[in-house]
C-alpha cells in the first residue's frame, strides 16, 4: 500500500469511529489545517517534477475530496442521530389541559374587506370575484394595455410557461380589474360592482409586496360623469376613515382603461409620527396625499366586453387594501402583514366579534 492509500485508509477509519463533534473537528484539523498531515502533501506539489507532480497531484486531490466528504457525511450523521433522540424525548402530551386559553383575531386585511363590503353594500354594490390565475387576454389587452406597456414587462409579471387553449399567455393577475371585464362581458347593465382580492407583481420592499390586495370599484349604466365618481368616492373615503373632513383632489393622470384618468389624494396631517387622514391638503399643517387610481371607463373597454360605449359609460376606481389598513391603523411595513408573526397579529388584530356596521361603527 503506498503513503498516500495508507493515510486515506487511517483517516477514513479514524472518521468512523469518532464518537461526537470534537473529535470530527480535531481530525478535521489535524488532516486539513495549516499543519495537517493531507496540506502537508500537497505542499510537496511544488518541489516535484512536471512529471510526479501529473502522477501524484490526482491522487493527493482525491484523498482530500474523499476525506472532505466522509467528514461531512458523519458530521450530517451525528446530528441526525442528535435530533433524533431530541425529538424522541420531547413529547407532549395532548389530553393535558392547555395552560393558556386558545387565542385567535381577525386578520386587518380581512377586517378591511369586511369593511369596505358594509360600506359599498350600502351605496348598491355587490362584491364580485374572479380567479387568480388569468389569461393575458383579460388581464391586458381588453384593457387597453397595448403590447409595448411596461406593464407587460416579465420584471412585474409572473407569468406561466404554458398557455391555454386559445394560445393566450396565462399569469398570475396584476389587479383586480380582469374581474370587471368579466362581469360586463357577463352581466348586463346598469353594473355596480367592487373586485376585492390577492393580486401579484414582481416588487418587494416595505411598501410592496409580491403578492398584495387590492379592491376595484366598477359603475356601468347611462349618463355616468365624473361627479358621481366624486361623490362616490368621497362618500366611502368618509365612512371608512369615520371622518367627516375627508377632503379629495383629483389630479389629471394616465391610465391605458380609462380616459380621463384622475389620480385621488387625500387631504392628511402628520400626528406622533403617523399619517393622519383628514382635513384640507395645504393648510395649517395639512398637505395632500396620494391614495388611490380613478377615472371614466374608456370607450375601447366598454367595446371589448361586447357594450355599446355611445350607450353606456362608466368610472372604475383602484385602491390597495394593505395601504387603506396601514392608513387607518398606524401601521407602517407592509411585510408585516405576511410574516405570521402572533405578536403582530395580537396588536393589530381584530376580535371574533368585531363585525363592521355602519350604525354600529365600522372599526368599533
């Protein structure tokens, strides 16, 4: 056996039969360390000829792979072994009574979608859903996103790899508005409407979240105008928010599904270090702050889903429920949300029994 096979058999066998962690890391270091016998042959590597040095390097190399591993693997071993008897020793026993009663709340996001529902329910509108996982078609394109938008970019998008049976791309939605295009395609007007539910975009940071909520508000019927979006909107912002100094500013902006387009801001002061809503923007310490997406129905959306648009119009209106409910409950990470922290929860949460009435209080 030459030097090399006799010192791999040694330590294989010295790896073996070591009984706990120390004794690993002792062969470890006395095998691979600045002074280990393993680095001592490969320092030979530079005194030898081009010659030994292409029949002995091969050799060195692999008793130092094959003593790297076998280290790993009993290592990996014994920590199994480890955990095992840790596991096997800590039962419990689950017909003792429970020390704590159980505890459970009401997720915000969801005590803001029950919200939202008691306040539109009582202007007329139904809460519509849809499915998450939608075609490119409804998504984009019946809204008037043309195929060069940024929108469409892979970086906001998660798209599948497959498509479906009429060749459309399939994704996962990046709003809720696929859920008004298939209620008008399906439903004849007038429509009254809001789309709550999970949506999805390629962004992350304390503001955003891969997967976020959103809520949209859908009005189709004859002689609709920009002052019953208004209205409407300064009506919910009001409940919501339980104020009645809600102030809004609409603002000229652009969006590919609607025309005019408004981006809404709400008036707000800044109280302990929080976003107070309420009162006028610019005035006495009040300044103006965005809060949601707004406008009239495009006409080339309203015919896409097979509606005559000299008949009928519309408004649509967009806003994040995360944001209403950090907004409105003091909080300021929206990762916070997703994280299932209990501690978190048992703040910010909701009782059982804390339903939203508007004539009992919406958060009471």
């Amino acid at each position: 056996m030459s030097e090399i096979e006799a010192i791999r058999a040694q330590l294989l066998a010295d790896i073996d039969a070591a009984s706990d962690a120390g004794a690993i890391e002792a062969l470890r270091v006395a095998a691979l360390g600045k002074a280990g016998s393993i680095t001592a042959l490969l320092k030979t590597l530079g005194a030898m000829t081009p010659e030994d040095r292409q029949a002995k390097g091969p050799e060195i190399h692999a008793l130092r792979e094959a003593v790297t591993a076998a280290l790993g693997a009993r290592k990996a071993a014994m920590e199994a072994a480890a955990l095992d008897v840790r596991l096997a020793a800590e039962t419990i026993d689950m017909s003792l009574p429970t020390d704590t009663p159980p505890r459970g709340s009401i997720h915000p996001v969801s005590q803001v979608m029950d919200e939202l529902a008691e306040i539109f329910a009582d202007m007329g509108f139904a809460v519509a859903t849809g499915p998450e996982i939608e075609d490119d078609w409804r998504n984009f394109t019946a809204l008037n996103i043309p195929e060069t938008h940024p929108a469409r970019a892979m970086h906001d998008t998660f798209y599948f790899p497959d498509t479906d049976a009429d060749g459309r791309a399939m994704l996962l939605r990046t709003h809720t508005s696929p859920v008004q295009i298939r209620t008008m395609m399906n439903q004849e007007p007038p429509i009254r409407i809001i789309a709550p539910g999970r949506v999805y975009r390629s962004d992350s940071d304390a503001t955003h979240t891969p997967m976020f909520h959103q809520v949209e508000g859908l009005v189709i019927d004859r002689g609709i105008h920009m002052g019953h979006l208004k209205w409407t909107l300064e009506t919910f912002l009001k409940a919501y928010f339980e104020r009645d100094d809600i102030v809004l500013r609409l603002r000229p902006s652009y969006f590919p599904f609607t025309e005019p387009s408004a981006e809404v801001d709400v008036g707000y002061k800044q109280e302990k270090g929080r976003r107070i809503v309420g009162g006028h923007g610019d005035d006495d310490g009040h300044a103006w702050m965005e809060l949601l997406g707004s406008g009239m129905v495009n006409r080339r959306v309203i015919a896409n889903c097979g509606l005559d648009p000299d008949e009928w119009q519309g408004f649509a209106f967009g806003v994040g429920v995360d944001r209403l409910a950090m907004l409105k409950y003091g909080m300021d990470d929206l990762r916070a949300f997703f994280d299932g922290d209990l501690r978190w929860l048992s703040h910010y949460g909701f009782g059982a029994l804390s339903v939203p009435t508007l004539s009992g209080g919406i958060s009471a």
